[in-house]
C-alpha cells in the first residue's frame, strides 16, 4: 500500500490519489533489471531439459513470481505471459507420467520466458517516466524508487530502467507547489531520451508558468547563443504509483555530464551561485570584497577562502575596466552570451539565485542558465516587493511604462560593469546580431513557440485537464496576475510579449 503521507507530502488533487490508490490495489511490486522486467533465470530455455521433475516444478513456479507494475505494462503482454505460465504449471502438476515429460516441461518454461521477456511498456504521444516509490518524496532527503525512462510510440530510444535510483523534490518556491519538481539520482550515469548521460536528472514541474514552455525556450536560446554548459532538456509525461502527474520538461542539472557545467573539484576547479544577500545564512557563502555580492559555494571550509580569492580577482578585474585584465580572469564571450539571452528573456530572478559562475581553465564562465519560469513577463504585479515593481514598470518605478517587455533589466551588477567597456559591447552586439533571427522565429507565426504548441499540444491540454491541474488558478503569488481561458491564449501573450521585447532590445543592442 502506498503511504498516504506521499498524497499529503506532494499535495495532490483527490482524482490523482484516488488514481493512486487503485493503481496500488491493482499492481504488482515488480524488480526490473535493465530491460524493464524482473531478472529471472531463463537457462533452462537455452541449455537443454530438465533434468527431473523437481527441478521443472521450482523453475516453473519460481516464473510465475515474476511481478509487474501493471500500470507500466501493456496490458495484453502480461496476460499472454500469465496465459503461458498457467499452462506450464497446469503441465508440470498433472502429466508427469507422460513420456517426454521433462521435454514438455522445458518447451512450456521457455514459452513462458520468451512471453515475460516480450512484455511491452505503455507509451504515448510522448516519453514518459513512471516512478515507483513507497517512502514519503520530500525536499530534504532523497528516498529509494524505481524509474523507467521510456520513449514515444514514434521513438526507438531504448528504455532506462533503474530500480536503485533515488528521489526528492526539488526547487526552492516551486518545491511549495501543489505539482512538486523533483531531483532523480540514478544508480549510474544513464543517457536519458537521447541525452548526453548523466547520473542526475531534474524533472521540472513547469506549474508556475502556464504556457510550460519558458523553462524549454530560454534552455533551448542558451544553446542558441552558444552560452556556457548550456543544458539539454525533453518533455515527458510524469506517472508517479499509477497517477498521472502532468506534463513536464526532463533536463540536465547544472553540475552533472560533459556537455553540462563538467567541474572537477580534484582540478580545483569549481561553480557558484549568485544569491540574493539577505538569503538564510550559509556554511558555503561568501561575500565579495568589491560589491559585496553574495555567493555560494559547494566546497570545504578550506577551499571557499580560495574561492573567494579567485571571484574577488574576478570582480576587481571587472571594476578596473582593462580589457587585458577582464581577458585574464573571466571568458567575456560566455558573459556577453549569457548577457543578451538574459536581457531578451527578463529573469525576475536573474542576481537573486539563477546567476552561475564556473572556474574551469584558470578562467571564470557564466553559466548554465538555469530556472527560468518566472521570465519573459510573467511576474506579479501585486507582489509588495521593490524587484517585482521595477520588473513590471509600474508607475515610479523602472521606466513606468506599465509593460514589463520594456526596459533594461539585466545589466547589473558584473553585466553593468562590463557594458561600461567598449569592446563588451562589441561582443554584445556581435551575439545579438547573430541571434537575431533565432530571436524573431520564436514569435513568428509558424515560429518555434507555434511549432511546441503543435508537437506538445495535447500533452499541455493533458496537464490540465487529466492530470487536473489549474489553468486559470494561480499556483504562485510571484507568476503573472493575467487569468487565461485557455492554454492557447497563454501562448499568444508570451508570443506577444517576445515580440515587443525584441522591438524594445533593438532601441539599443542593435
């Protein structure tokens, strides 16, 4: 029985415990290997007969253990399966007499193995990833589960089953929402749905942005853009003990895999994250000496006075404006990337906790981007926060526009002290230009968002409507205020709000 902590701990709507509930009372605990089935000895279909009765009987009925997560599997599969191993044993009990018995014995076994190892899991329109786990899913530990990574009907990437992998949810506000993120650890690196491999997956919920593709768009413009560790994602559809949690985007955490941020701690090499100063004190923070802006760092008590060494060299490089000393301690072309994406997308969190820092090579990189569904306009304008204010350009405050797809927003901080330099500039205006279709196709009619609404459609309708999840009720005080009827009216505003961002950008990136 699923423990009913886990509906309390993750908050779900009635219909999806209930889903729960009957997917507990109706399955079986299954043990998959590599293959996505209990691993059983199957020698005796390959090494001849029996060789005595006993010996037909304990394989017979050690098969007919084998269990299923019948939510997982087809359904005719494992009732073939069940079909065969009813024969054998109907075989081994009644005909031992009969001559070539023994013979039989093995010609029915192995019938039954071929039918368990043909057992086929469910799929979609989509990939999905179905999670078996018994413990309570919190944000502070991570618990035992199984996973299984499965590709669409229309794909042919093998499935990734690992019944030794871990959970926890993850997420700082989002980990407070009703549809919970959460972090999977595999028992080894495994590349997921054609992804660089990795042994460390983020499944990101997407509730605070009801269009679910900010998170997939600024990921896929950091790639674009050529920025640092940029990170590879894919949709997924997420079934948690039978219930169908939604639609979410399977990604690469920032620190794990050689296409992603790849530092090694034994180089001396290392990432930090830019944090919001008035955060909950720290072990790993530390404060520059300059501008006094907080980071954090995973490292030992020795190790982050270095640190702070190498980002206070950093910044005073920085302050100083000389190209030469910029070139020597920072990679000004992963800054000028990270820059123009994050001043077309409009992070309200960009200098509060999504700002990361790499060492790698003797040199600071800026990078991966990571968390971006409070962006490209949806951010409260009711939250009594000065950030939020400004974001939105309310009256006296930013430009007082009242659009938040006008003003500059991300030259602060280490950004504002580089645009202060000439030859940042000229990067940054190198890398708009060769962005600048990529950044028009995004909104154009027939564009990349279309094309996302097109190929993920019915999995976004999905999310709302059988997984039950609000499309008009707000899951964060800090998203958008706006009440959309539908999802297709999410995805017109964030079109629209795209291409009046790029009309602003252009008044002086340009």
């Amino acid at each position: 029985m699923i423990p009913k902590t886990v509906f309390r701990k993750l908050k779900m709507p009635l219909c999806i415990a209930a889903a729960v509930l009957t997917a507990a009372v109706f399955s079986f605990c299954a043990k998959p290997d590599g293959s996505g089935n209990e691993s059983v000895q199957s020698a005796y279909s390959r090494a001849g007969a029996f060789s005595s009765a006993e010996e037909a009987r304990k394989a017979v009925y050690d098969l007919q253990k084998t269990t299923f997560e019948r939510w997982i599997y087809e359904p005719e599969d494992f009732s073939a399966f069940d079909l065969a191993c009813t024969e054998a044993i109907k075989y081994v009990r009644g005909n031992a007499g009969d001559e070539g018995y023994l013979e039989k014995c093995t010609e029915l076994y192995s019938k039954a193995v071929r039918a368990k190892e043909s057992v086929r899991f469910r799929k979609g329109d989509l990939p999905r990833v179905y999670i078996v786990c018994k413990e309570e899913i919190g944000r502070d530990a991570y618990v035992g589960c199984a996973v299984y990574f499965v590709d669409s009907e229309k794909g042919n990437i093998a499935p990734v089953v690992d019944s030794k992998a871990s959970i926890r949810v993850r997420g700082h506000s989002t980990s407070a929402a009703d549809k919970k993120p959460f972090n999977v650890k595999l028992s080894s690196d495994r590349g997921i749905f054609g992804m660089e491999k990795g042994g460390k997956w983020a499944l990101l919920a997407n509730h605070f942005d009801k269009t679910l593709m900010r998170n997939r768009i600024a990921l896929d413009l950091a790639q674009t853009a050529g920025c640092y560790a940029a990170l590879d994602s894919r949709y997924a559809e997420v079934f948690l003990n039978g219930a169908f949690l939604g639609n979410y985007l399977v990604c690469e955490p920032a620190t794990d895999g050689k296409n992603r941020a790849n530092v090694n701690a034994s180089k001396g090499e290392f990432m930090i994250e830019r944090v919001k100063n008035w955060a909950g004190e720290s072990d790993s923070m530390f404060f520059t000496h300059s501008l006094g802006l907080r980071f954090d760092v995973n490292a030992s008590d020795g190790q982050i006075q270095r640190v702070k060494e190498i980002v206070d060299r950093a910044e005073a490089a920085i302050l100083s404006g000389d190209e030469t000393a910029i070139r020597e301690v920072i990679d000004p072309d992963s800054f000028a990337a990270m820059y123009v994406v994050q001043e077309l997308i409009k992070d309200c969190d960009l200098f509060y906790g999504n700002c990361h820092l790499c060492y790698r090579n003797g040199l600071l990189f800026c990078g991966p981007m990571w968390d971006m569904d409070l962006s490209m306009g949806n951010a409260s304008e009711t939250v009594d926060e000065e950030k939020y204010r400004i974001y939105n350009n309310l009256p006296s405050f930013g430009n007082g526009s009242g659009d938040s797809a006008t003003g500059r927003w991300a030259d602060g901080e280490w950004f504002g002290e580089l645009l202060k330099t000439s030859f940042f500039q000229t990067l940054v205006r190198r890398k708009y230009g060769e962005m600048e279709d990529a950044i028009r196709n995004l909104y154009a009619d027939g564009g990349i968002i279309d094309r996302l609404a097109d190929e993920y459609g019915e999995s976004f309708r999905r999310n709302y409507t059988d997984a039950g999840w609000s499309l008009s009720d707000h899951a964060s005080p800090y998203e958008m205020r706006t009440v959309f009827a539908t999802h297709a009216d999410a995805v017109r505003d964030l079109k629209a709000w795209l291409e009046r961002r790029h009309e602003y950008l252009e008044t002086f990136l340009k």
